[in-house]
C-alpha cells in the first residue's frame, strides 16, 4: 500500500479529476452554442478523470503480488524523487532526509536525532490515524454504525483464539462484539492500548483509506472533511462544485502546486515511517550498554566528579581572586615607592640649594620648609612602602599556596576523571568497535548520571550502526572539518562532534549548546 499511495498521491492527481470534469463541462457549453449559431465542428474532450482512490487501488492491485526486493526498490525509487536527492545517496542519506521531513510536517524538535524523530514520527501519526478514526466511527449513522459492527464483529469471530484474547486485553472489554470495541474506540480516554488491536478489530482498510484522505484533505485544501467523503472516498475536491469551484481549483494548483506536494510528500513519509517502525526496534526500545550498571553506583560517580570540579573551580576562582588582591597591593607598593623616590629627589634638591652662599634669608626659610616637608612625605612613603612590602610578601605566599591546593583538588578531579574514563571506555569498546573517543568526550560523560548515560548510549548506537555515518551529521564544520550532530539530554541541548574515515567513527567533542565550539 505504500508505494501504491508513494506512486499516486500528488496534487495534480487529486485536483485533476475534478479540473477535467470542469473542462469537459465547460466544452459541452461551448459545443451547445456552436450548434446554437449553426456550427457543424464539436470540440473533442478528455474525460479521463481516473479517481484518486481508484488509482491507488489499481496500482496496490499491480504491486500485490511483487516481491519484497521489486517493493523496496519501488519505495525507494519514489523517495528518492520526492525527496530531491541523487539516485546514488545512499540508504542512511535518504532515510535521514524522509525522517527530517516527516518530522517538519509534524513540527518535531530539531533537537533529536534521526531515530528519536523517527519514533516521534510514528507516535504523532498512529495518534492521528485513531483520532481520524474515532471522527470517522462517530459520524456514522446508526445503520451504517451496526453495518460496522456486524463487520466488526464477523471479523473477530474468524480471529485465533490468542488473538481474540488480545484483543479483549488491549482494549479492555467486558465481551468481545463489534459493539463493545467500537464503544472502546469511542470513548474519550479509553482503553485504547495500541494500534495492532485495531487492526485485528478489523480496522486495517480505515487506516489506509485514511492515511489518503488526511493527506490529501489537509494539506491540499486544508480543510475536515464530512464523513461521507471518507466513506465513498470520492475525490478531494468533491466539495468544490460549480464554475467557481473549478476556478478555486486551479488557482489553488497553481499557487501552491509545489509547496503542496512537498506537504503531501511529507505526509506520506510520516505514514512510511510508521509502518516501518512497527517492523524496527526504535531508540526506547534500545537496550543502552550501561543498563546492567547500578544506577546508584553511576549516580555517585557522576556526583563525585562534579563535586571535584566544582571544588578546582572554586579554587582557582580563589587563586585568581588572590591574584588580584596581590596585583592591587603590588601596584600600591610601586606607587609608594616611586612617591618616596620623588620625595628623597626633592630632599636632595633642596639641600644642593641650600648649601649655595648667595641665598637671601627669605629664600634659604622656603627651601628649609620645602625640605621637611619632603622629608615628612618620604618618611610616610617609606613606612606606607614598608606595608605593603609585607603584604605583598603575605598574598604572594597566600596565592602560591592557593594554586598549589588548585593544581592539587584539578589533579585529583583529572585522575578521578580518567580512571572512570577508561572503565567507560572498556565498557565502550565492546558495544561500539567502531568509535574512537578523544579524552574530551569521555571525560565528559563521567559527569552524568545514569539516566543520561543511558540516553547518551542510544545515540551512540545509532550512530555506530548506521552504514552511512556522515548522513547522520547536519553538516560539515568549515574550520574543523568535522561532522556535528545535535541532541539533547534532560531537555538540555547538546553537541557531538566526530569524524569519519572508512569503517571508523571518532568522537572529537561532546557538550552542551553552550560548552561545545
């Protein structure tokens, strides 16, 4: 069913059956007033005006049949055209590429990778397709309402007896009917477990006429649609009727031809990706290689690295704070100093002066009292000099003693750091042979605590077990060269930062939005 609606749900083949049936009208008008003045010449028109649920019919019909490796193969041939990329990108490139274009239709954070948005993906589609259903159920009338569950109702009873069972389970009902699994399906907040029971309730041909009518309906016209469109599954532009309806039409495939089929596109991966991951394991489902660890024993680890970094920060914040106080101090000394000098230069000067014979009383007083007053301030200075001396002195020892305990509680945090680095690396080296990890990155997972660990870990798997690593990146850095890719941890934004050679990863960097280059 998939590369049926991949091969036919596109704008063009949703507007143009009713364009077609426009046209066609609007020749048989103009072909009346020929004949009206007397012309003998009909205009030809194309009345081909295959419907949209007809085609995807037809084709499904076409593929049933084929063989798996046809079937990818077809899939594949389609994303890559819807998608834009170069038939040769390889399977990592495109998938990443369908992946982030499910997830723009949805509005899913940047900030995952592509498996987290994968599974993101598929949640927000499987919610949907049951709200459509539930819409669907509700409109009917009470006619068509117990013609669904006699359906209903035959197809359980064809069911195992296991499947019965689940079924019962799942959606948690008293008696297994049409009746009760459409009052589950009903009701607001119910026991709807998952999507595997409703199919075995005998809703699979809904899901996919629905997965054809939301991506038409919605992002062509925006719009939801009766329910008895979904019933006949009639074309998208059933609504539209009458001249002015076929103008709103064409318009509307004219402006937004482009920009719709990428939305249509977009849906059609989303719907994709959800089948294709009822059939993967998923990133939650991702058993992390640190799981068996005691999380409390992490956790400690994890508290007992911050708390050394946290007191070598302080200690250097102490050790720059001494610094400064002595560079205050210091400079104070050099002032007293240079004040002292100046004061001795003046005592010196005045006393060559006053030893000259051709003074006059009068000069000999003013020199006399500019001389005790510069020796006053040279004494000042001397003492203010000898102060400072000692204070300098004081704050010198006090800083060498400060960055001796700085460089000695850093040692211990770095010691700390890469005996558990290397347990981690151990540990690492048998779950991910391809990585390579610099001292950086690993220094920087002692830090965190198990529940991050773990999740830190389900990247690293995705990354480890992709054939195509770089396709996983968001671009090559112009200085460094290095591929990037983002993520988060705790709601916390992160970077990873790594290379690509062969068969080999290596992990360059890894920190948060802030911490990382």
């Amino acid at each position: 069913m998939q590369l049926a609606l991949l091969e036919n749900v596109s704008t063009s083949n949703a507007l143009m059956p009713k364009l077609k049936d426009g046209l066609n009208k609007s020749v048989a008008v103009v072909d009346k007033i020929g004949k009206f003045f007397g012309s003998k010449t009909t205009i030809a028109a194309d009345a081909d005006a295959t419907d949209l649920k007809v085609k995807v019919q037809q084709t499904y019909l076409r593929h049933k049949n084929g063989s798996t490796e046809h079937l990818l193969r077809g899939i594949r041939d389609r994303c890559v055209s819807r998608t834009g990329l170069e038939s040769k990108c390889s399977d990592t490139l495109l998938s990443v590429k369908v992946i982030e274009e499910a997830a723009a239709f949805y509005d899913i954070s940047e900030w995952l990778t592509p498996a987290e948005k994968a599974e993101a993906v598929a949640r927000r589609h499987q919610e949907e397709s049951l709200a459509n259903l539930r819409k669907m159920v509700a409109k009917m009338s009470p006619e068509e309402r117990a013609d669904l569950e006699r359906a209903i109702s035959q197809e359980l009873q064809q069911l195992p007896h296991e499947q019965r069972e689940a079924v019962v389970r799942d959606l948690r009902l008293d008696s297994l009917s049409g009746e009760a699994v459409t009052k589950a399906l009903l009701a607001a907040g119910g026991p709807l477990a998952s999507m595997a029971a409703l199919s075995a309730a005998g809703f699979g041909a809904y899901l996919a006429l629905t997965t054809i009518i939301h991506a038409v309906a919605t992002t062509v016209l925006g719009i939801t649609l009766p329910f008895a469109f979904y019933t006949t599954a009639t074309s998208a532009l059933s609504l539209l009727t009458g001249p002015v309806g076929w103008l709103l039409a064409g318009l509307t495939m004219l402006v937004t031809w482009h920009f719709s089929d990428r939305k249509l596109s977009r849906s059609l991966f989303a719907g994709l990706i959800t089948t294709a991951a009822d059939k993967l394991p998923t990133p939650s489902a991702f058993v992390p290689p640190s799981s068996p660890l005691k999380g409390a024993d992490t956790d400690k680890a994890a508290e007992t690295a911050n708390s050394m970094a946290e007191a070598a920060t302080a200690a250097e914040a102490a050790t720059q704070t001494s610094g400064r106080e002595l560079a205050g101090i210091t400079e104070q000394f050099i002032k007293a100093e240079r004040a002292k000098a100046k004061a001795q230069q003046t005592i010196a000067g005045t006393s060559n002066r006053l030893s000259s014979l051709s003074l006059g009383s009068d000069e000999i007083r003013r020199l006399e009292a500019e001389r005790r007053a510069a020796e006053e301030l040279a004494y000042t200075e001397i003492r203010r000099a000898e102060e400072y001396k000692t204070q300098v002195a004081t704050l010198s020892a006090e800083r060498d003693r400060l960055e001796r305990e700085a460089f000695r509680k850093r040692a211990l945090q770095t010691s700390f750091e890469d005996g558990e680095a290397k347990r981690i690396l151990d540990f690492w080296s048998v779950h991910f042979p391809r990585i390579i990890f610099d001292r950086q990155p690993v220094r920087w997972v002692v830090h965190k605590r198990h529940k991050e660990r773990l999740s830190l870990e389900r990247k690293l798997m995705e990354l480890s077990q992709s054939e195509d690593p770089a396709a996983l990146s968001l671009g090559k850095m112009k200085a460094s060269g290095e591929h990037h890719l983002r993520f988060k941890l705790e709601q916390v934004e992160c970077r990873m930062y790594y290379r690509v050679s062969g068969q080999r990863i290596q992990i360059t960097e890894l920190g948060t939005n802030q911490e990382t280059h």
